[in-house]
C-alpha cells in the first residue's frame, strides 16, 4: 500500500452530483447570483460533511476514537510490540469503521456491498510464523475487496485461467498522519492489460460524473507527471497517456484526519466512504462484465443529500436538548482517558495477553480493548504501568469511576 499522498488533484464545483467536466472549484461555470444562492450555499455545506443521518442516533463509533497515542505507536521499535497492537487494537476499531460504513451503503444506496466484497484488513498475519518478526509496519487498512471466486467474467488472466483476485480495493487506512480513505487500484501481473484498460476508460466515459463524486467525497486521484504531461494537466489527458503506456496503477486518496480521530470524524469518513461508493461498485460491476449503475447510485445519493440539508435547515436555529447522563458519562470518559507515553499503553495490552481481564475477551471476539485505571485518578491513582490493566469496551463501562477494582488480581 503507497503511504504517499497527493494533494494538488483537480475539483469540480458541484450542482449537487452533477457538474461540468474540467471546472476547477474555484472558477465554476455559474454566474454569482447562481454560485452563492441560497440553494448551492447548502449544496456547498453539504460537501464531505453529510453526518446528519449519522447522528440521529448513538452507533457503534461512539465507542471508537483514534488519539495520538495511536500515531505514536509507530515510534515503537519493537517490531512483535507494533504487530500485536495493530493486531489487537488498531484494526478491530478500523474495522467497527467499516460495519458502520457497509450499513450506511445499505441505507442510503440500497446495496449490499458483501454480495460481492469481502472485508479485507492488511496487514494480514499469518497465524503460524516461524522466523521473528522484524518487519515494522507504518499503517493498517481495512478494505472492501472483490471477493476470492470464479465470478468476475469481465477479466481476464494471460494463463488463461479464472480470475479470482481483483486489482483493487477501497478501504479505510490509518498512519502515524491520521485516518483516511484510499482506492487503491493497482497493477497485477497475471491480469491482462484488458482488465485495466477497462477501468480506466470507465473513467474516460465518466469522467464529469466521477469529478462529481470526488468533490463531494473529497476523494482526489493521485496526479500522472511525465516529461511530456504538465502537472496541471486534466483527468481526460492523464486517463489518455495511461492507457497509452499502459501505466495501470489509479490510486484515489481522501482527506486525512489527524489526531484524535473521534465520533464526528468518523462520521464524516463513513459518509465521505458512501458517497465514493459508487465508483468502486461500479468496477465491481465492470470485472462482472455487467453495466455499471453509476446513475442509478448518484440520484440515490442525490435524494439523500437533499433531505438531509432540508433537515439541517429546519433545524438549525432549534435549541439541543442536553442530556444530564451524556454530561456524566463525558465526565466519566474524560477522568477515564489515559495519556501515557509511546509503547506504554501497548505494553499493558502485551502484558495482560491482548484480552480484558475480567471477561477474557480478546480482538478474536470482537472486543475492543481499553487501558483503565485500577485506581482512578480522581481517588489518587497514579499513572504508573502498575496501576493499568486491559478491559474490553463492556467490562470498561461497567467498571466506570467507582472504586479500585482491580480485575487482574482478583481474577
């Protein structure tokens, strides 16, 4: 997985999904009156930040957050330390991300994306090693992929056999920067030059479509720069020269959110996840040999995205009720947070065998792992390691202020 970014990619000014090709964001082809009227104000608004049917009720990701203790997992030198914690602890969280991405396609498009995906997670350890491990990870992702059968008649091996792996995959990656989306799209020898030529003249055909999606998911195609191709070049020139050269690899990378990556952020990144959707399912459909549904899936979002900034406006000047028990849990959650240095927290999660101590739960049972305080701060506890043990997300809540318990001796 490349771990560079690119930020320099070209928008387009939406008209909700639908806008002219090659139209920078910031020289639309409107007039002013249309530009900053009322109605494109909160098509604008609505760009990359369409949480509002996300927030209508509490979800999973209310128990998920991403801090910089996170990012300073990759200053550990330790290289079983680094694996085991995204092992146990980064990659079951990417993955709650992703449950809550797969219901929102669901909701808002009416597709079920594992009808023909699987979810995989990288990196992907082998259960039985042998040799010590010595290699020191710089991310996790966790992806959607084409699932592993004999099922994708649109492309096609140079041996001659069935295809059953696809070329690419869209998922959630995290890194010492942040959380982020990427598609990843990229060359694998055994394909034939057919698959991708496929896709990229998807993108020829579409390309005023797709700038849609772009722009209003934030997504941005790393930028093709030759000798020959300016950087500000348009997606049409960039699509001709890779189909010309055959230069196959199409990767598409989000906004990054930086640390602390929490429930609002989140949101944002499973709404930024939905409206991209669409162009992942449609090379889903392409390696199907079926026409992709690319119409069909924006008017969906369209309609969505209309109703909740209807929503929005009609309820912006309302006052929010403030719940007492949310005040106290926020406390609670607050006095709850430990900050410790790099590898601290991770050699508790070690040290207790990445599993709560009071159920025995571990990543395998979908657990998520938290470091609590045996002794509250607030009743005098400490911050040494002595003073930490590991409880998953249930027996944490359970425990919440009240006393020192401390799980690991009494079990």
């Amino acid at each position: 997985m490349s771990s560079s970014r690119f930020t320099t990619a070209k928008k387009s000014a939406p008209e909700c999904l639908r806008v002219s090709p090659n139209t920078p964001a910031s020289l639309p082809k409107t007039c002013d009156a249309e530009l900053y009227s009322p109605r494109v104000r909160r098509l604008r608004r609505a760009r990359g930040l369409c949480t509002l049917a996300f927030s209508m009720a509490r979800t999973a990701l209310a128990d998920i957050a991403f801090d910089e203790q996170d990012a300073n997992l990759f200053l550990v030198k330790d290289a079983r330390l680094r694996a085991d914690a995204l092992k146990h602890s980064i990659l079951p969280r990417l993955q709650v991300v992703m449950n809550e991405a797969i219901m929102s396609i669901r909701n808002v498009l009416g597709v079920e994306a594992l009808s023909d995906s699987i979810v995989s997670v990288g990196p992907n350890f082998r259960t039985k090693r042998t040799s010590e491990l010595e290699h020191l990870y710089d991310s996790a992702l966790v992806a959607l992929g084409g699932q592993r059968k004999d099922k994708w008649p649109g492309f096609s091996r140079t041996d001659g056999k069935p295809v059953q792996i696809l070329p690419f995959r869209l998922g959630f990656v995290l890194d010492r920067f942040g959380v982020s989306i990427i598609l990843e799209n990229r060359w694998m020898r055994r394909l034939t030059r057919g698959c991708f030529n496929s896709l990229l003249k998807f993108h020829l055909d579409n390309e005023e479509k797709i700038n849609a999606l772009c722009f209003a998911s934030g997504m941005q195609p790393a930028p093709l720069v030759t000798n020959s191709l300016p950087y500000l070049s348009t997606q049409t020139d960039q699509y001709r020269v890779r189909l010309e050269n055959g230069w196959f690899d199409n990767h598409f990378f989000g906004h990054t959110y930086h640390f602390s990556v929490l429930e609002p952020q989140l949101q944002r990144l499973i709404s930024a996840y939905t409206i991209f959707f669409p162009i992942y399912d449609s090379y889903i459909r392409i390696a199907k040999d079926i026409p992709p549904r690319l119409d069909e899936l924006t008017a969906k979002l369209n309609a969505w995205l209309q109703v909740e900034i209807e929503r929005k406006d009609n309820d912006i000047d309302e006052k929010v009720a403030i719940d007492p028990h949310a005040i106290h849990s926020a406390a609670i959650s607050a006095e709850q947070k430990i900050r410790v240095m790099p590898a601290i927290r991770w050699q508790v999660f070690q040290r207790d065998g990445w599993k709560c101590v009071a159920c025995g739960r571990s990543s395998h049972d979908d657990a998520i792992l938290h470091v609590d305080h045996i002794l509250p701060r607030s009743l005098g506890g400490h911050d040494g390691i002595d003073n930490y043990q590991t409880l998953c997300n249930v027996c944490n809540l359970g425990k919440g202020n009240r006393n020192a318990t401390n799980l690991r001796r009494e079990g």
